[in-house]
C-alpha cells in the first residue's frame, strides 16, 4: 500500500513539483515507473521531445553509499541498468537543503 503526496502549494510556480512516495522499496519502484509512463505519454501527446529524466532527493549522508569507493557503485548501476546518473554537487548543499538531487535518465523499464 503506497501514499503519494504531490507538492503543488509549496512549488506553485516552479517548472518541475517534487512528489513524495512512502512504501516499501517494491512499492516506490511501482509508483516511480507509473509516474514515468504517465509523463512519457504527456509528453507524447504534446510533442516533447526531451528526454524525461526521474530525480530523487536523498540525504547527503546516503549519497557517499550510492557513489561508492571511486564511483563503482554508480557505475556499476548505470551499466547494469542502462542508464546515465548524476547527483548534484556538494556545493549546493545549504544547512536548510541537506539534500542532493540524484539524476536518472534511461528508458522506464531501465
């Protein structure tokens, strides 16, 4: 059973709302590919022609794991996957946004 909260009050003006999944890790997986088709489709029907990239926020504490010693991890996802990861660099940190912006451009089912 997943919760999804779309953050429209906070962001009204901006180009891209954050949207916040609470479920199991199967659950988020789920909901991140149904938001993706649904965007994929939006942008079909209305002739968009860049590449819809999915970007998670996470706690700069978790992104040291993610990247791994000497990026590895990273890499290691991107070529299991299909897929071109960037996060966001740690200059953009601020100690009211302890959060870095991870990346994701491939096709869905990647």
């Amino acid at each position: 059973h997943s919760k999804i909260d779309i953050h429209r009050k906070e962001n009204a003006g901006a180009a891209e709302k954050p949207i916040t999944i609470h479920s199991t890790p199967e659950g988020c997986s789920n909901a991140c590919t149904t938001i993706m088709e649904i965007m994929q489709k939006e942008a079909v029907d209305t002739k968009f022609t860049e590449e819809i990239p999915l970007k998670i926020l996470a706690h700069n504490n978790f992104v040291g794991r993610l990247i791994g010693k000497e990026g590895r991890n990273l890499k290691k996802i991107e070529q299991d996957t299909g897929t071109k990861i960037t996060i966001s660099p740690l200059q953009d940190l601020t100690l009211y946004n302890p959060e870095r912006t991870i990346t994701i451009k491939g096709s869905i089912e990647a």
